[in-house]
C-alpha cells in the first residue's frame, strides 16, 4: 500500500470511530447515562488508532527482529489500572470517566507517535481537543440533566397530591428515574424519596415554594 493510501486509510478509520462514539454517546445522553458523548468518542477514536498501530507494528515486526507488539501490549494493559484510577464515586454520583478516557487516548498517541504514525495521532489528538471542547457544551446544551441527586419531602398527614408533586419536579428540569414512599401512622407523616437527574443549576428555593401546594409540607431536602 503505498503512502497516501495509507494515510487516507488512517482517516477513514479514525473518522468511523468518531461517528460510531457519537452516536453510541447520544444514545447514553438520551437515556440520562453517566457515560456520555466526550468518553465514548475518546475511547472509540484512541481504539482506532491502536487497532492502526497494531497492524502497523505486525508489519514492521514482520520485517526486522523483534516483537514491537509485546510492549505495546503491556501499555494497553498498564494504563486500564491508570485509567481506572482516575474514576471516583462521589455520593450517587461517579466523576473521572472522562479522564480515564483521556489517559487512555493519551497513550494511544504516544504510541502511535513513538511508531512514527505522526499524521493518525495528529488527526486523533485533534479531533480529541475538538470533542473535549465543543460537545462539552453541546451535553450542557442538550442534556442539562446531569447530576444524580435525592429529593427528600416529608408530609403531615397523607394528603399528598403525586401527580402535582411529579409536575413541579419535571417543569423545574429534574428528570425523574425511581421514586419511594414510605408511611408512620405514628407520627402521621408520609414521607416521598425521587431520585432525579437535576440541572447543573436549579433554584431549589422556588421549587420547595412550589412543593408547598402539594400538601402539608414539612421538610424538603435535596441532596448528592
């Protein structure tokens, strides 16, 4: 294959695992995942580079002594427990998967850089400040949705209007995902537990004012 069939192959590839990021990353935006369009686009296009680096690299084998793969091999491995990590757990919430992914793209280009494959890493490496950048906030744009957080309200009583209840919280952004109730006959108090995805910025003051003309409302809590 000569040099411009290959490089024009380097960014067919690379351009498919883009796409095929992006759309497996709205499907999760969409259904409110933790994992969203910036890692799965980072993960798909570094795995393309690797797969272009790993043919690449048999090739060279293939012609001189050694096995360039077997180190190769042993990053890939290594960095998954760097990669991992990077991944907290944060209340209901789970923070760094876009790192880890980031680290994992990180040495896929130093990989490919060390092979001499300047032009894939350079097309990868861009396209990966592209996406970090700008679909940052197209998610904020079109999925504001993003943390999981608890929605605690206590009632006096058992008059409590749920459908009400459900339409304050979906008209303030929250995005509803499980909900429990629980009942004391002995202190006569209804107590209501949503967990919800909530806006990055809600004004939880006008909600609880809102919550207030769902029944006898005692304590409104909104927690991580």
């Amino acid at each position: 294959m000569s040099t411009g069939n290959f490089y024009l192959d380097c960014v067919v590839r690379i351009s498919a695992g883009f796409f095929c990021g992006l759309l497996l990353g709205l499907e999760r935006k969409k259904r409110q995942h933790t994992v969203g369009l910036r890692t799965l686009i980072l993960i798909s296009m570094s795995c393309s580079l690797m797969g272009i680096l790993s043919g690449y690299a048999a090739t060279v084998s293939a012609a001189h002594s050694g096995d360039p793969t077997r180190i190769m091999a042993g990053v890939v491995t290594g960095i998954g427990f760097l990669g991992g990590g990077a991944i907290m757990r944060q209340g209901l919430n789970i923070r760094g998967l876009t790192s880890a992914a980031v680290i994992w793209t990180a040495a896929a280009l130093g990989l490919a850089c060390g092979a001499g494959l300047f032009l894939p890493a350079g097309i990868v490496l861009a396209a990966g400040i592209v996406s970090l950048v700008m679909f940052e906030k197209v998610e904020w744009r079109f999925f504001p949705a993003e943390k999981t957080k608890t929605i605690r309200l206590e009632y006096s009583g058992s008059s409590v209007n749920l459908e009400l209840v459900k339409e304050v919280l979906v008209s303030s952004g929250f995005v509803m995902r499980d909900m429990n109730l629980s009942r004391s006959f002995e202190k006569d108090r209804t107590v209501l537990e949503y967990f919800v995805k909530s806006p990055s910025s809600v004004d939880s003051l006008s909600v609880c004012k809102r919550l207030e003309n769902t029944g006898v409302l005692l304590n409104f809590t909104l927690s991580d």
